[in-house]
C-alpha cells in the first residue's frame, strides 16, 4: 500500500512544514488502522518500507508498537536530520567540485541555520547542479553579503529529531540496507548507529546490507553524484532480490 503525501499528488491541502515527522507518523498510523480493517490482510504480516526520511518516520511509528511486523529501511540516517543534511550538502558539493574548506563552510553553516534559506537555495539547482551558479547567485539575493546573513524560515523542529531512542524501541524483524557511494546520508555513520543500537536492546533480529558502488537511489554508480543517478535511474538486481529472500526467509 502506498499513497500521495499531504501536497503532493492527488491529495489536497499543504504538508506541515514545522511538524512534518510528526504529520507522516500520522498518515503512516492511520494505513495501518485501515489495512487492520481488512479481512484479506494478515494482521501478523503488516510492516514498513520506507526510503531515505522514513529513516525517521518508520521507527517513530514502530517503537512500542504491536502492529508492525517489520521494517525494511533504505538509505536511512542514523543520526538527526540537521547533522544529515550537513553531510549531504557537504558531499554533493565536494562532487561538484567545490573544495573541501568550503564545502564543509556550507555544511556546518546548515547545522547553524537549521533548514535555512541555503539549503532551499542548494535544492533549487541541484537540477542540474552549478556550484559556481549557486555560490553566485545565493550571494547575490537580497541585500545578502555573505552565507551567514542569511534569514532561516520558522523553525523546522523535525530536523532535530533523532532516530536512535526510537530505533531502541524497535522490537521487531529490520532488514536495513545502504549503498556504499551513497553522498546524500553518512553510511558509516548509520551503520554503526544501527548496530550499537540493536547490540544495546539485544534485537538480533536484524541483517544489514551495504552494496558496494550503489548510490542513495539503489543504483550502480561511482561516485554517488546526482548527475550519475539523472543518467542511470535502474536499481540494482541485488536490491529486489535481497529483500526479497529476507521476507521469504521471515515467512519460514
């Protein structure tokens, strides 16, 4: 089962900008209650995949929960959505060339901003991305003069939200998977998030994966960069397939 987010689609109305985990932890709960309504559904085989910001939305939905029977996690932080977005903004610059001084000015200047002007700024051309247009252009807007003087929109509280206490709270099956080049979260980072995560509340029940040359996107590349996943948008076969025997082998 999957649908349209609020704003997106089909749906009317706007997402809510400030509380938005907390908007699609809702969405999420309400599938939930109606696929439990359902006479056709296997109540015990109810579970979750999500990609990428599920990496948040998922286990605040299954900690303490009964009714979600697994999780399958795709290119999932480990840490806050402020420290994830340093890394991303961070890594797609160094890629596009920017150097690493920098490329990381920018990343520690999101941690200070918090979902600032910068970091829409970087959205807008990440498609196809310039960094000089974008350094040139960001400086320009306004009366601003330089990166620190930008105004931050009204603050984005999801973005310091940490998956880690809620992953504690996880009792069920994960299968968490990554892709080694992956430029837009920190896999290191997660992985071992995961880990000292499942050690600490003992769930062994877990598997994770990490493909080698495999972008955010779950597809094969060399760097991670954007260009390289607009020119290649086809998962990996090993992708589909080990998600595929976990659930069978969840199912023995």
């Amino acid at each position: 089962m999957s649908w349209d987010k609020p704003g997106t689609g089909e749906t009317k109305g706007e997402y809510d900008r400030v509380h938005l985990f907390q908007e699609r932890v809702k969405v999420v709960r309400e599938a939930i209650r109606f696929l439990k309504k359902r006479s056709d559904i296997d109540l015990g085989s109810i579970g979750l995949w999500g990609m990428s910001q599920a990496g948040w939305i998922m286990p605040m939905v299954a900690a303490g929960s009964k009714d979600v029977s697994f999780i399958i996690a795709v290119s999932c932080a480990g840490e806050s959505g402020v420290k994830q977005g340093a890394s991303l903004i961070r890594r797609h610059l160094l890629l596009e060339g920017l150097a690493e001084e920098e490329a990381k000015r920018f990343g520690e200047l999101h941690v200070k901003k918090n979902q600032a002007r910068i970091y829409d700024e970087y959205l807008k051309y990440a498609e196809p991305f310039n960094e000089q247009k974008y350094i040139r252009e960001v400086l320009k807007m306004g009366e601003v003069k330089s990166p620190e003087d930008f105004t931050p929109y009204p603050p984005d509280y999801c973005q310091f939200i940490d998956p880690v206490p809620y992953l504690e709270k996880v009792t069920c099956p994960v299968l968490a998977i990554w892709g080694e080049k992956d430029a837009s979260i920190d896999v290191n980072q997660a992985v071992k998030a995961y880990r000292r995560t499942f050690a600490k509340v003992e769930n062994h029940n877990f598997q994770f994966v990490v493909f080698p040359e495999t972008s955010h996107f779950m597809t094969r590349t060399k760097t991670g960069s954007m260009k390289e996943w607009r020119e290649n948008k086809e998962s990996i076969p090993e992708f589909l397939n080990t998600m595929e025997k976990w659930l069978i082998n969840l199912r023995k």
